[in-house]
C-alpha cells in the first residue's frame, strides 16, 4: 500500500487538492513546487525556481509551468489547469487525473478516453535542472503531445505582467528551444529526448490568479508569457523526458541521468522517510560549504533555524558528515562575527544575541551521537570561545550581570525567535531577562563544565563557570519561577511579563535545567494544559490577552498573529525532551500518541513535510511557509531518541 497516494475523487475534487502542495529542490537553492494538481496557487510556485546570484541570489521563477496536451483523432485534451478568476479554471486538465503517487517521485497518472499517460517529474541535484518524465502507458491510436511553456522570468515574490521589455527570441538547440526574456537573467534551455517540432505562436496568457496570495492579502494577478508550443509523436510503451535548466544538455543522456538521480532517492513509505527526505531538500552546498535552508518557498538560511534544524536533518537521519561539514561552515562565520564584527554573506541574522548559546545546544547533540571525548576534540575550542565572548561581552546586545544571567535590550529591535514586528519595531518587546537565553546560558556553562571538568589544566576555567552557574541557577529561580506553576517569559527591570508563552518548555527539556525535577514537572503540567496541541506548542496561552490562534489576513493582521497563539512543531522537541526526564521511560507512550499529530500532516499540505505553524485551535490548519526544516528537524530528533529509548526498554525487559 503507498503511504503517499491520492485517487481520482481527492484530485478532481479542487477543494481537497488544490490546498496540497508539493516541494522538490536541488540541495544549492533551486525548487519546484506546486499543488499535486500541477495549479499554482501561489507566486512562489514553479517548475524551474532558481537563485540568480549575479542578480540578487534571490529565487527567480523561470518557467512558471508546462501544460501538456494529449491529441488522438486531431482532438486536443489539455491537461494543463490554471486559476483565472473566483472558482474559474481553464482548461481543466485536474478532471483527467487518475492517481497522484508520491512514494519515490510525484507521480501523475491521467485517463483520456483509451490514453493512460503518467507523468513524473526529478529535480537533478546541485544542477539548475528539473527532468519530466512521460510515458504512454496505454493508446489505441496514434498519438500526439504538446507542450506549452508559461514564462515568468522574475522574483519569485514579484507579478509579471504584459510588457513590450521582453525578448521574444526563440533559440533552436538540439532537441528543443532556449529562450532569455529580460536582460541579466541566465537563458532557459527547453529539451526533450526525442527530436520536438517547436510550433510559433506567442501569446500573453493574462490574469492568472494565485489564492494563496490573494488570501494574504497580496497582490495575486499575473500575465504569463508564451512564445509557442513543442509538439512529438508517442508510441504505447514508449518514455519521453523533458528536461528545463539554465545550460543546454545532452538528450542521448537524460534516460541515464533520471535513473541515476531516482536511485539517490528516500522511498516515502513511511513517517520517517517523508520527514527524511523533506530534511535533505532543506540541504543548500555552496562549493565547499554547506548550509541548511530554514524553509520553502521563501525563507533562506537563518542562523538559529539553521542550529535548531541541525542535529534533527542530519545525525538523526544517519548524516554525520553532513552535520559536521554544515557546522563548519557555520562555526567559520561565527568566529569572523564574533572577532572581527564581520557578518556572513548567506548566514542572516548571525548577529542575533542568542546564536551563540543556540550553537553550544547543537554541539551539545553532537555528544549523544561521537561522545564526550570526540566533541570536545571536535569543538571545545569553540565551546570555550563562546562562552569566553559572552563573560567578556564579545557578543553584542548580551550582557552578563554580577546575578550570573544574560540580558538582552530586545525593545527596539526583535531580539529572539519571537521576531514579529512592524515598522521594524517589534510586536513583542521581549528584553532584559528571557527565559530561553538564559536556559541556554545556564546549560552551555553545564555542558562545559562536563566537558572539562577532568582536565587538571582547565581548572581555573572550570571554578570560574561554576561560580557563574551557580549564581545564573538561583538567579534564574528567583527571576523566572513563580507561584503559579509557570515560567515567566521575560523579565525586563520591575516589568515582568505575565503572558503564559513556550519558551519554558526549552528551559525544563534542556539536558542541564535550572529546574529539579518537582520544578520541571509543575511547568510541565502547566503546558501541557494551556500550550500543547496535536501539532506543538502554541506560542501564547488561549487564556492570556491577546491570543489569536489562525494566521490569517493581510501582512499587518498576520504579524500582529504570529506568535500569539498559532503552534510549533520544533517546540515539541523540548516538551518531549522534558517529558521524558520528568516520567523517564513511562512517558514513551504518551510522546508516541502525541506524534500521531504530526504523521497526519504527510498527506496535508506540504505532502512529506510539516508547515511553518498550525492554527492553535482545532483543525490545526497548516500556514505560513510550506516546508519548515527546524519543524522537521526536531521532529526527526525526537523520532530517533524515542527509538533509542524503546531499545533500551526491551533490552532492560529481556534482561529481567
């Protein structure tokens, strides 16, 4: 049975398709994506979306999409579909649709009369290439395809619309046609396996509607350009690939290149084989450096997701060395910052006054997996530079206080993950005293302090974070725990906000808590009743003011929502993370009931992915950004520690 499939009455069915979207990616930036239906509902959608890097390195849609035609007995069938208006599609190929499979590569099966077509579709990794692969599986007649290509050529967060700017040139290469329409875009090379008539008719195709952006109230009318169409012969049983990328290619290669490219592929038979597939497309390699992308379609890599996101995309799927190449990569970026005030060309927001301690949690994950003594060769030296820098006051806009906590000013300038702002100033002014920076504090010194705290030469280093823990872990009782059974969010001066929000579940599902048990129980319970759903942790309590549970509206309504009240996945990790410590391996049944919620999002939204956040009310809706890699990653890690944690129960079962 397939784990990711769809029939015939989900896909003719636009209500239920069309909020269905799929993601595919190079690993070095490029994507395609669009709902299963092949519609694109939203301006970032796309069969060739690539980053231009001597443009803006933003991602560009080249080709917008490529409506295939089905001709037998001179009658044409498009299989094509587009939104032109409310509740208007032309031509409406959806109804054609037999079966959506995405367990190895998505997989369209169309019925025309007595044509069965399929239709399959590869992205080539590191290339700026996508292969579609078609083949005739039944025909009673000749038949024909053709092909028309919807040309956008623009920012994949822009509308084109009707121009005279255009370069209408069409350019004949072996098998197929490029095309360059505006100057300082790279030239979209349009080939198939077999020899294609290329046929001239260009044509504005305009007011193509995008809903997803019309629902956030952005623009979401669009004219595409295209110049002709490509038309062939196909025989039952044969196979024809298309293939579109920015250099021209070899069609006697495309057969060997699809195969190649299908064997490097995760089967997605499973909930841990979607979210380990999704967790490699978030993979960005830029020659030798390598990076994780914080989502599709339109975030890039954002130093905290990235360290949140990385022990989950690689040691909990078996990819040590990925792990260790990516923080390389960022361990480099952080030094320059932190000694020379320099600021990573692709890393954004390394400047974030928390990324340093988010950097010890990551290293820290690495120990689960290489040990204490392979960590500490691979990385105590950045260990003790972070920790170095924040007692020194390297790191900007943190300071540490004679009390052993970190303080941050976050009131004119978002300052943590809870980064909603307006006019850039933030919704939230989280400052002073936040109780996840200074969780993080409090077991990056513990962490060090286990790492060295053997070594006769580290001795004077060693007192010295043990005077500061101890002071941060009464300090941090005294500011943060209060009678109510919760943890405030942040303390700034006499301000201390009431709000009931998740950043305590980070501080009790850290290895070394401020908190003992009984502490880290009472917060616990107090999440679990006010902040847990079937899809994380909500960002605010639906009893505290303010709280707005869907993400919803125009950009100003959505910013005002964002972390008042919708949930996130990677929250989960700490509050299963605590739970564990708190009712040990009693709680395994539990955190396995709770992950049911999440393998329920495999066959919604983004298919094999989870959302950037849920509605934090029932249905739990996914929104904002399509495919999110820290919502992935934890959930991936968590995964792997509950499979840990079973083997260890049957092997103490066996023993008794």
């Amino acid at each position: 049975m397939s784990y990711l499939k769809f029939d015939k009455s989900l896909m003719i069915n636009l209500e239920q398709s069309l909020p269905r979207e799929m993601l595919r990616t190079n690993k070095s930036g490029a994507y395609h994506c669009t709902t299963i239906t092949g519609c694109n509902t939203r301006k970032q959608h796309g069969l060739l979306v690539i980053p231009i890097p001597d443009m803006d390195n933003k991602a560009h849609v080249l080709l917008s999409s490529l409506d295939e035609t089905v001709i037998q007995h001179g009658a044409p069938f498009n299989l094509g579909i587009h939104q032109y208006g409310e509740g208007i599609f032309s031509p409406n190929g959806h109804k054609y649709i037999r079966e959506f499979n995405c367990d190895s590569v998505p997989r369209l099966t169309y019925r025309v009369g007595g044509v069965i077509l399929t239709k399959e579709k590869v992205f080539i990794s590191h290339e700026n290439r996508i292969l579609i692969k078609y083949t005739l599986v039944e025909a009673h007649s000749p038949t024909l395809l053709r092909f028309r290509p919807f040309l956008a050529f623009r920012n994949a967060n822009d509308l084109c619309v009707e121009n005279s700017s255009l370069d209408t040139g069409m350019h004949p290469i072996r098998n197929g046609e490029s095309c360059c329409l505006y100057p300082g875009y790279p030239s979209l090379y349009m080939q198939f396996s077999k020899q294609a008539a290329w046929v001239s008719e260009p044509y504005w195709y305009k007011g193509i509607e995008y809903y997803k952006d019309r629902d956030r109230g952005l623009p979401y009318k669009e004219d595409l350009w295209v110049p002709g169409y490509f038309e062939l012969p196909i025989k039952k049983g044969e196979s024809i690939i298309f293939s579109a990328s920015t250099f021209e290619c070899d069609p006697d290669s495309f057969e060997q290149t699809y195969d190649e490219e299908i064997k490097t592929r995760t089967m997605r038979t499973s909930f841990y084989n979607c979210l380990k597939n999704s967790a490699k497309q978030f993979y960005l390699k830029k020659k030798d450096k390598m990076y994780i992308m914080a989502g599709y379609p339109w975030y890039h890599v954002r130093a905290r997701d990235e360290l949140i996101a990385l022990p989950g995309c690689t040691l909990a799927i078996n990819h040590k060395e990925d792990y260790e190449l990516i923080m390389s990569t960022f361990l480099k970026a952080l030094h320059l910052f932190l000694s020379e005030g320099v600021k990573d060309t692709t890393i954004t927001e390394i400047d974030m006054p928390d990324i340093p301690l988010w950097t010890i949690w990551t290293i820290q994950q690495f120990r689960r997996v290489a040990g204490m003594e392979k960590t500490r060769a691979q990385y105590g030296e950045n260990i003790k530079e972070i920790i170095e820098a924040v007692v020194s006051g390297a790191v900007p806009n943190l300071h540490l206080d004679d009390n052993g906590l970190v303080s941050t000013d976050g009131r004119d300038v978002p300052v943590s993950w809870l980064s909603a702002s307006l006019d850039g100033r933030p919704i939230i002014p989280r400052s002073g005293y936040l109780v996840e920076f200074n969780a993080l504090w409090y077991n990056a010194l513990c962490f060090a302090i286990g790492m060295y705290e053997d070594d006769p030469s580290e001795h004077r280093f060693i007192t010295s974070l043990r005077r500061i823990a101890d002071r941060c872990k009464d300090s941090f009782i005294n500011v943060f725990l209060n009678e109510y059974g919760y943890l405030y969010d942040y303390v700034d001066g006499s301000y201390t906000d009431l709000q009931v929000r998740p950043d305590m579940a980070i501080a009790i599902g850290l290895d070394y808590s401020p908190l003992d048990r009984k502490q880290r129980k009472k917060v616990l319970d107090f999440a679990t009743r006010e902040l847990l759903t079937p899809k994380g942790l909500r960002t605010l309590s639906p009893k505290s003011q303010g709280y707005n549970p869907v993400y919803v509206g125009g950009p100003i309504e959505r910013e005002y929502a964002v972390h008042c009240g919708p949930a996130r996945p990677w929250l989960f990790g700490f509050y299963a993370d605590a739970y564990i410590k708190v009712f040990g391996i009693s709680g395994l049944g539990f955190i396995e009931r709770m992950l049911i919620g999440f393998e329920d999002e495999m066959s919604e939204g983004c298919i094999g992915s989870l959302s950037e956040m849920y509605d934090g009310n029932p249905p739990y809706t996914g929104r904002g950004a399509v495919s999110t890699s820290k919502n992935v990653g934890e959930i991936l890690r968590i995964l792997k520690n509950v499979k840990e944690l079973n083997k260890q129960l049957i092997q103490s079962e066996t023993e008794s």
